[in-house]
C-alpha cells in the first residue's frame, strides 16, 4: 500500500502566520493515464473531513486563494497563508492514484 | 443538494454484525460511486472500499475484506455496509462519501 507520511503532526500557529505542511509518498503519484490523484483535506472538531485541494493542487469551490497545494511525483506541500481562526483543526493529505486509496496520518493546526 | 445522511450510533457485542446506512438525496444516486472510510484515534483515517451503485459491483481495500460488505438499495438511495464478526479494533467513526461529499459518520463501540 501507498503510504503517506505527513511532518509535522503538529503545527503551531499565530493568527495571520503563514503554514506549511508536507506529504510524503511512497511512491509516486502520477497515474498512468497522467493526472495526480492527491488530495488535502481539513478535518474540524466534531465534523467529516472538507476537501479543499484536489489533483495536487486545485481549489475546490469555496476555498480561500491563501490555501495554496504544490508538488509533483512523491513530494507535495500545502501552504496556508494568512492563517484564520477557521482554518484550525486537522489536515489530511489523500491520494487515489494507487489502490488501495490511503491518507496520511494528519497535521494538527493548533493556536501557540 | 447532495446529502448523504448516515444511520445513527451503534453498540454492538463482540463477535456479532452491524449493517449501517448512507442515504443520498440531491443527485442520481446510480451515478456516483459511494466510498465508506474508517476513523479511529490510533490509526487515522482508512480507505475501506466503494461499491458501483449502478451494478453493485465492489472494490474492498485487502485489510478489509472479510469485514466488510457493501450493498445498495437503488430503490431507496441508499448503501449499506455490514461490519461482522466484530472485535474492541472495529470501534470506530465510519463515513460514507459520494467522491468529496462526506456523510456525517456514524460512531460503532464494540464492547461486552
């Protein structure tokens, strides 16, 4: 299975800061027919996960121009600049290039 | 819009079944694959399959073959994951996602 290793588990923050969180795979994650299947997800106290990074580094519907996905093969990075009060909680990186589909382990934004 | 409303919690005993549900609304539901993913403290997020809610056909990570079996009922909008031969390790939040649209979960405990 693809594994994805995600530093730091914790990342603490000042309002207004910049954050950077990286993923690690494997392997890589380019699919054969091309595209790259990796995925950020923020996950909030007591909620489901939200997506808001698709094919490494496309902004869903939504989500703020300061969330900001990049990398290619093996090595991606999500960058939240300016950080707000709602952009605390847990971030997944998830990739569906290879199956089985897998998450990383998670980076805890939290407040200094 | 689309919604995909779980079942409520369940308290099982070790060794037996629990079957839970995703109900879709908002979208054709034979359209869309549903996925189901685990959430547990210790291991995070795990990708447990999806199931084809045209033709019912199924792709099962390898872990979780055997544990889970996924169906649907096209008449109601509705997947269904039956979790056996439960064990303390299968207490966990389970979610539904029809592709970046998550259920809400549903917390499973297993104890005697």
């Amino acid at each position: 299975d693809v594994v994805l290793t995600q530093t730091p588990v914790a990342q603490p923050v000042t309002l207004g800061d910049q954050a950077s969180i990286s993923c690690r795979s494997s392997q890589s994650l380019v699919h054969s027919n091309g595209n790259t299947y990796l995925e950020w997800y923020l996950q909030k106290p007591g909620q489901s996960p939200q997506l808001l990074i698709y094919k490494v580094s496309n902004r869903f519907s939504g989500v703020p121009d300061r969330f900001i996905g990049s990398g290619s093969g093996s090595d991606f990075t999500l960058k939240i600049s300016r950080v707000e009060p709602e952009d605390l909680g847990v971030y997944y990186c998830f990739q569906a290039t290879h199956d089985p589909w897998t998450f990383g382990g998670g980076t805890k934004l939290e407040l200094k | 819009q689309v919604q995909l409303q779980q079942s409520g919690a369940e308290l099982a005993k070790p060794g037996s079944s629990v079957k839970i549900s995703c109900k879709a609304s908002g979208y054709t539901f034979t359209s869309y694959y549903i996925s189901w993913i685990k959430q547990t403290t210790g291991q995070g997020l795990e990708y447990i399959g999806y199931i084809n809610t045209g033709s019912g056909g199924t792709n099962y990570n390898e872990k979780f073959k055997g544990k889970a079996t996924l169906t649907v009922d096209k008449s109601s909008s509705t997947a269904f994951m039956q979790l056996s031969s439960l064990t303390p390790d299968d207490s966990a939040v389970y979610y539904c996602a029809r592709g970046h649209y998550w259920g809400q979960g549903v917390m499973v405990t297993v104890s005697s």
